[in-house]
C-alpha cells in the first residue's frame, strides 16, 4: 500500500503501478465528467497498453486521494480550493487543463423575511460552515467566507456589519468502512442517492430554514434553484448578475491536475490522458445537450434544460487560458492571505501547458494521417506536408 503522512494521520492508497492509471472527479462541469459515460480517455490509455479506472474502483482507495493526492498515478478534474491546497501545503502537482463555469454565488433567505437586500441583514446572522477535518482542505468554508466577503462589499458593508455564527462539523467519512463499496463510475454513487434534494450540498439550508441563521452564501445560482424550488427560500444576491469576472470565484475554475511525478517519470500518460479529454471535450461543445444528457445526471442544475443553459457558452475543452489562471490567482491569494493554506505560489508557474499542446500535436497528426490516407496513395507526415512550398 503506498503512504503519505499528513498532519498525523498516515494516509493509504494502492500501490503504485504505472500500467494503470487513476481518475477522480468533482460533481461540476468538465469533460471529464462527460468521459465517465463515454470511455474515450480509457481508449487512449488502452493504445498503449495501460488501464484507465476510476478512484474508487478498489476498496484499497478511499476517498482522500480525491482532496489530498496521495496517490502518484492519479488525476484530479474538480473545484481549485482543494487543489491549490495540495500543491501549496502537500506535494508537488502539476495544473494541466482547466474549465471555468461563471455562476459566481449567491446569497440565500427565508422567502417569507422582509429581507430584499444586502443591505437588509446589517446586524443579522450568516451562516458559515467550519470543517473539523485537518487533513483535508475546508472548501465549503472558503467559498462562503469568500463570497460573503465579495457580497458586503459590493453593498457597502463589511464582516462587523454582520453576526457570522459558525457550523462546525466532523467531516470524517473519507474512509469509514461503509463509505469504501467499490464502484466503477462516480455516477454509481449519484445513483444510489436522490442528488438533487440531497442537502450534501446545501449543509447550512437546516439551520436556515428553521431560524438559526438569517443567510446563508450558496456556492452557485443552480444550487439556489433547487432551494428555491422548495417554495421556502429566495436569492436576493447574485455573484454572477455583475460584469465583473474576477467576482466568480466559488470554487472555481476546475482545475485538471496531476503529480510532478506522473509527469517527469511518465509523460505519455498525461498525452494520452489530455488527448481523450479534448476529444470529450470538442464532442462536447459540438453537442452540447447530448453531454447535458450526461452532466445532469451527477451535477446540481435543476434538469437537462437547465443543465444546457448553464453550459451552453461553456468552453469543454480543457484550457491554460490566461482569465483562467488570473481567477486560480486570485482564489489562492484569498486562500493565502485567510490562512487556509500555509505557503504561497504562483498560479501561472503551477501551469503546465506543454502536456496540452503535445497531445493537441498528436492529434492534428492523427487527423491527417486518416484523411490524407482517404485520398493518398501513401500519407505523409504533417511535418513533411508543411515544409512544402508552392509555386
């Protein structure tokens, strides 16, 4: 079993094999999300010789490779708060792709409470969730602490304006016996649970309802719609209402990460790895209500037309865009300057865009391979083509 010793605590993982490799994956929007039903990553692993699964496929994997990397031949598709975590306090990664998704965040009340603006809960309660877990990273907190921030001062007000009543909680399920049934797809634990009126992912919605807090922060607009949809709750902020992007942070970009490891000793495999996400993700933006069909199934939109609306301009090709690593930036110095994560580093360093242009080569290079081959009597390399000169 390989180890990791964290705050204490020694993690466990299945040893490492590089004729297999790992995929663990957020509930959001990425292409990898949509590969867990298509397979076509797993096709280009199967090209040389390699076996593609799923994190959870073995009971030797519990859940914190997810949040902590503690696993060498593993790649991680999910919100950036964990991942900046890992690569400023734990081990050394690489950011190979990102996706970004600008719903921002929202502010959430009773739908019955004369409170219509920000300006309303001067001097009432806001909810903000505390993880009791110290070897992972607290996201939830982040988020909120972040978008509550953003939303008093987009309104004129600051945190003493407010009460901030805290929710601790143990957070301890990451590898508790009954939580480690191996499952082949992260849509199989979806499957097993009513996910869109599962309060998982709306933990401070109890208190709210029953008076404990005036407010509570949401993490996106589609997380809002299912509280709503309860007749019992309303928005009255809205992250994603303003033109400024840097504002839409919660959680996000998602970022595709792996190990400097899988990267110095096995660079092949993050080529093959990238190469079947562009494809996923240029099948994507071409049908988009196709890969609806599949992201609704695991993510927190309200239906597939719901689910399309929120992905419609959406980018599903992993990316190294420069917006995209400004707002990495800018969530880890939040993080950095709050004290959730000890040592600082540079977004933009952390990147790794030479993985993504290999495998987008090889691509191009397969391209005409098969189309040359269709009309040629004998295809010759791109290369060769290219170097042509006419007239």
């Amino acid at each position: 079993m390989g180890t990791m010793v964290i705050k204490g605590k020694t993690m466990k993982s299945v040893d490492v094999d590089w004729n297999e490799f790992y995929y663990t994956n957020c509930p959001l929007i990425s292409a990898s999300n949509v590969d867990q039903e298509l397979g076509w990553v797993k096709e280009e692993f199967k090209k040389i010789g390699v076996t593609y699964k799923y994190l959870r496929s073995t009971r030797e994997n519990d859940w914190y490779p997810h949040y902590v990397h503690n696993l060498d031949n593993l790649m991680r598709f999910g919100g950036c708060n964990p991942a900046i975590h890992v690569q400023a306090d734990i081990r050394r990664t690489r950011l190979i792709g990102s996706t970004h998704v600008y719903e921002g965040g929202v502010m959430i009340v009773r739908s019955r409470d004369p409170i219509y603006r920000m300006k309303d809960l001067k001097g009432k309660k806001i909810g903000l969730s505390k993880s009791q877990n110290v070897i992972k990273n607290d996201w939830w907190r982040i988020q909120e602490h972040q978008g509550i921030e953003l939303m008093l001062m987009l309104n004129d007000m600051t945190m003493k304006d407010v009460e901030i009543v805290e929710f601790p909680y143990p957070d301890d399920w990451y590898d508790k016996p009954e939580m480690l049934t191996p499952m082949e797809n992260p849509n199989e634990y979806q499957l097993k649970r009513d996910h869109k009126h599962d309060l998982a992912f709306r933990p401070l919605e109890t208190a709210l309802e029953k008076g404990l807090i005036d407010a509570m922060y949401m993490q996106t607009g589609p997380l809002s719609q299912l509280s709503e949809a309860t007749g019992k709750f309303k928005s009255i902020e809205d992250l994603s209402r303003y033109p400024d992007w840097t504002l839409q942070g919660a959680n996000v970009p998602a970022t595709l990460t792996v190990t400097d490891v899988a990267c110095k000793e096995h660079p092949e495999l993050i080529v093959a790895l990238l190469k079947g996400l562009i494809k996923v993700g240029r099948w994507a933006n071409e049908y988009k209500r196709a890969a609806c069909a599949i992201l609704n199934k695991q993510t927190y939109y309200l239906d597939e037309e719901d689910t399309y609306e929120g992905i419609r301009r959406v980018d599903m090709v992993p990316s190294l865009s420069v917006r995209n690593l400004e707002s990495l930036q800018i969530n880890k110095d939040f993080m950095f300057k709050n004290g959730y994560i000890e040592h600082d580093f540079d977004v933009f360093e952390w990147a790794a865009p030479k993985f993504l242009e290999m495998a987008a080569k090889e691509l191009l290079e397969e391209e005409w391979k098969r189309r040359s081959m269709a009309r040629l009597p004998e295809a010759r390399p791109l290369e060769d083509v290219m170097k042509m000169r006419l007239g």
